[in-house]
C-alpha cells in the first residue's frame, strides 16, 4: 500500500506523546500521594510495624527528620506502584486506535481511510485511486492537532505545582497538627472480654422483670419478689406456719377454678397490688 508508511509513522509519533503523558499521569499521583502524607504526617503508620521504632532510634545515618521524609516517600512509591498494577489490571487493554482517531479528527479521510485499509489486498483501478486519494490526504494534514499536547502541559504544571509544594513543606518543617497517633487516642477502646452490646444485654436481662415486694398478712409484713432467671414466680421469706396458712388458703379457692382457653385464679386482695405491678412490669 502506498499510504502504510505514513500511518506507521503516526502511529509511532502518536504513542510516543502518550506514553509520555502516562508518565506525567503516574507522577503527578505520587506527589499528590507525597504531599498528602507530608502535611498529615503519615510517617506514623511505618511505626505501628514491629520494630520500626526501635530501627528509626539506633540507625545513626539519617537524622530523624529526613528519615521519617524517605519513609514517606517509600510509603508514595509503594502505594502509586500497586495503584497502576490494579489500574492495569482492572481495566480492559485497549488498542491504539490510529485509523478511527484519523477519521474522527479529519473529515477528508472519513470513510476513505477505513475503506482503504479494508481493500489493501484489493489492487484494481478503483483500489488503487482511492489509495493515492488516501495519501494525499494523510501527507496533507498536521498530525500535531491530535497529539495530547495540551493535556501533557496540564499535567505537567500539576506536577510541578505538587513539586514545589512538597519543597516548601520540607524544607520549612510544615505539616498539619494531624497525626494517625491522635486518631487511635480518639477511638475508644472495647471493655476485655466482651463486647459492649453484650453486657448492656446481661445488665437488661437481670434487672428488667425484677419486682419487690411487701405485703401485710394477719398484721405481719411478708417481703415477696420474682425471680427473673428461673422463672419460679413468686418467692417469699416467711415461716412454716404463714406458709401452712397460704396453701390453705389456695386450696380452699380451688372452686373458684374454671377451665377455659384463659387460665384464672381466685387469689387473696393482698396479692393485687404485687401482681398488679408485676404485670405492669411486664408491659413496659
């Protein structure tokens, strides 16, 4: 074909421009990364590893200060390095485009140019005009419009402006008063054992049905209570002879029983106001 050296060509220059802006891309993220760390002291997070601290006191090569820098920056590098790994990974390859760039920036070679790739094995009188058509119109343009110029320009200032101000920030010591180390002061820490959730559920369980009680019978106080974890009901603290005297009591309004699909029971007034309260309880 008489136009595929010049598209070898473009194609060549075109990728060159974008290679170049990746690379720009990828380093203004490190020292966007960079800064970020700087100003928040992310130095710390390298300390919470065993033996970092220790290493950073005994190493006598680097002042403390710079060495925390280079940490930050190792921290960077690491960081933007599996960034472009997942981002490579993630994103599905996409081929370098050169033909459809071509037509879609150049309207005199829209559909030639596909046309022409389409029938390079076809050599006739038709073929062949449409190939020096196709040349003529790719010597003619200025390959420059498409290249990413000013998005590299962009980038770079980014860069630069990122650059600078890491520079700044070193050199004058600057950084935020914000530190991992004051982030994990603020978290509090959950009680040993168990978690917080559950002892609020214990401490409910115990004291949520608990009822106290006193009654007056034949003149004498009788303290009664439920007990919530064995579900027993009623205890109470009395004698033989005031315990004699209840059953009785509840054995003689037996007849007072009646079999329905609600159970019910003739009970002394004494015990109103407890049950009353007991079942009040249970509502609440």
């Amino acid at each position: 074909m008489f136009f595929e050296p010049v598209l070898v060509k473009y194609k060549t220059y075109l990728k060159r421009y974008y290679g170049f802006l990746r690379l720009l891309i990828i380093a203004e993220r490190f020292t966007c990364l960079f800064l970020l760390m700087i100003l928040f002291n992310a130095y710390e997070f390298a300390y919470f590893l065993p033996g970092m601290a220790t290493f950073s006191k005994t190493q006598n090569y680097i002042d403390p200060y710079r060495f925390n820098i280079i940490l930050m920056a190792v921290g960077a590098v690491i960081i933007t390095f599996f960034a472009v790994v997942c981002n490579k990974l993630l994103r599905k390859k996409r081929e370098f485009n050169l033909i459809s760039m071509l037509e879609r920036n150049f309207p005199g070679l829209r559909t030639k140019l596909g046309t022409a790739c389409d029938n390079k094995q076809n050599f006739n009188i038709v073929t062949n005009k449409l190939f020096l058509d196709v040349l003529k119109e790719l010597i003619g343009i200025d390959i420059k419009k498409i290249a990413p110029l000013r998005q590299i320009l962009r980038t770079f200032v980014i860069f630069l402006l990122f650059s600078g101000l890491i520079v700044f920030c070193v050199a004058e010591d600057f950084s935020f008063n914000i530190s991992p180390s004051q982030l994990k002061e603020k978290i509090p820490d959950l009680p040993a054992g168990k978690a917080a959730g559950e002892m609020e559920n214990e401490t409910v369980d115990e004291t949520e049905y608990g009822v106290e009680a006193v009654i007056i019978k034949n003149g004498e106080q009788i303290e009664m209570e439920i007990n919530p974890s064995l579900g027993l009901g009623f205890t109470n603290q009395v004698d033989s002879e005031t315990a004699n005297e209840l059953n009785g009591s509840s054995n003689g309004s037996k007849k007072g029983f009646r079999y329905s699909q609600s159970y019910s029971e003739e009970l002394p007034e004494e015990y109103e106001p407890l049950i009353k309260q007991y079942f009040e309880k249970l509502s609440s």
